[in-house]
C-alpha cells in the first residue's frame, strides 16, 4: 500500500495567494477549530501553516482525489508529512 498523499502549497507561493486559498477553502465548510489563533498547539500561526492544514483538510473530505489539490496550481500533493510539533496533519 502506497504511502498517504498530503496536500501542501508549491514553493514560492506568497502569503496573498495563499489567504485567497484559505479563504475559499473555508467557504467550504472545512473545520477550522484546529487552527483557530486561541488554540494553543497550532504553532507558528503562519498564513502558510494556516493555508496548508484548511487545504489539505478539503483535499483530505474530496477523497483524496488529485483535482482537489490543485488550487489554482499553487499546490501539490506529496508524501513528506508537513507535521510539526503537536500539529499533526492525517
């Protein structure tokens, strides 16, 4: 079995880009209580973090399926687990 493909955005993909994807994504119904600002062990609340755990939680709800991880070709799927300290992404 083939290991667990994440979605994470494409390197030197900015900040503006990513709050745009963000914000779709949210607009989507995905749960941010996660990475709310008030949760303690979201870490560095970066808008690439914050993109990267709302984008890969809707590729994560559409199946897994490629097309979900696109946004607008600003991301990828891989298998390199963007987790970090007790944020850890499924």
């Amino acid at each position: 079995m083939g290991k667990k493909k994440l979605c994470v955005p494409k390197d030197g993909v900015g900040d503006a880009t990513l709050q745009k994807n963000f914000d779709w994504v949210c607009g989507q119904g995905i749960d941010r209580s996660p990475i709310q600002p008030d949760v303690v062990y979201v870490g560095p609340a970066t808008v690439r973090s914050r993109a990267t755990f709302a984008m890969n939680s809707y590729h994560r709800r559409k199946g897994d399926i490629e097309s979900a991880c696109d946004f607008r070709s600003t991301a990828q799927t891989t298998t390199k687990d963007p987790s970090y300290g007790k944020c850890k992404y499924v």
